[in-house]
C-alpha cells in the first residue's frame, strides 16, 4: 500500500525532518524580526541601554561614544521550493533511499508553511507528486508511488520544475 509505504519512511526519517523543521523555522523567525542595535556610533534615536553612559559622558564634558540605536527591518522571507527526484531506472536499489531524502526535504518544508511542489522524473514522464497549493498530510499517498524506470532525461524534470517555479511570487525559490 502507498500510504504505508510512505507512512515506514516517513517514521525512517523522522529525526532528520524535526531538526530540519525546529532549524528551518527559528532561522526563518530571527530573519523576519526586525532588529535593534544599541550602542552605535551615529543615528537618529537615543539608545536607551547607554543613556547612563552617554548622560556621565555628557556631565563630564565629553561627546558620547555610543549613545545611539539603529533599527534593521526584517527580510524578505517568503520563500517557495521545487523538489525534484530521478526515477530513472539507473536508481534501481537507491529508490528506497531517495525516496526517504525525498520525503526528508518536503516534510519541513511543508511544516514550516512553505508551498512546496514535489516531482519526479523518468523517462519522459514527471510525475507529480505535491502541488504547491496542497498538504503533505493530504497527499503523503502519492510518496509511496516511487518507481524506478525508464531513461534519465533530467531535462523533463527540470522543465518542470523551472516553469512551475517563475510563476511564483515568493522573493526566493529554491529548487532541490
């Protein structure tokens, strides 16, 4: 069965998606905060962390050293991914393997709220196993449907995986 398939690698991976995804996460998080820095040499607003300092400074007849702040909007974190996995018949006896990384990337990805597509490609063929609109949970099925045949003409994979992506309004997108 597909579900179960995918359910035994899943649980074969599944330390390696909670770091990814508890990492993925907090660095996404500290990226999009905006962030203040106290005890700059020049800006427009008191730091009120060395107002002691920049006052006794002051008192003593003596310009500040670090008596300001400065505050650094978040960035761009929306972010999009396309992983693409060969099906190719040369995989053979690394499909279980694959498959496992395969699911290992779109897990996190997916948990953090990143719109993930997951492909593959054999012979002239992409099989499509999430689109960016839909849940892992929902389609973990399809991951159980790998299969090792045909040439390897990466380019059909890749195709599909470029088109899919430059539609994409996302400040980054990455493909695996």
């Amino acid at each position: 069965n597909n579900i179960e398939l995918a359910n035994e690698r899943e649980i074969l991976t599944r330390r390696q998606t909670k770091y990814l995804t508890q990492h993925l996460s907090r660095v996404i998080r500290d990226m999009e905060k905006n962030k203040t820095y106290h005890g700059v040499k020049k800006g427009k607003k008191l730091s009120s962390k060395t107002l002691i300092n920049t006052v006794v400074a002051l008192k003593g007849r003596q310009m500040p050293k670090r008596a300001f702040k400065k505050t650094v909007e978040g960035l761009d974190v929306s972010f999009s991914a396309c992983v693409v996995m060969d099906q190719s018949g040369s995989m053979g006896d690394n499909l279980s393997l694959a498959s496992q990384i395969f699911q290992a990337l779109v897990i996190p990805l997916d948990k953090i709220g990143c719109p993930v597509k997951a492909i593959g490609f054999r012979g002239h063929n992409v099989d499509v196993f999430k689109e960016f609109h839909e849940s892992y949970k929902r389609v973990k099925g399809r991951f159980g449907s790998t299969a090792a045949q045909g040439g390897t003409p990466m380019h059909h994979g890749l195709q599909n995986a470029l088109l899919s992506m430059s539609a994409r309004p996302e400040g980054h997108r990455v493909i695996f």
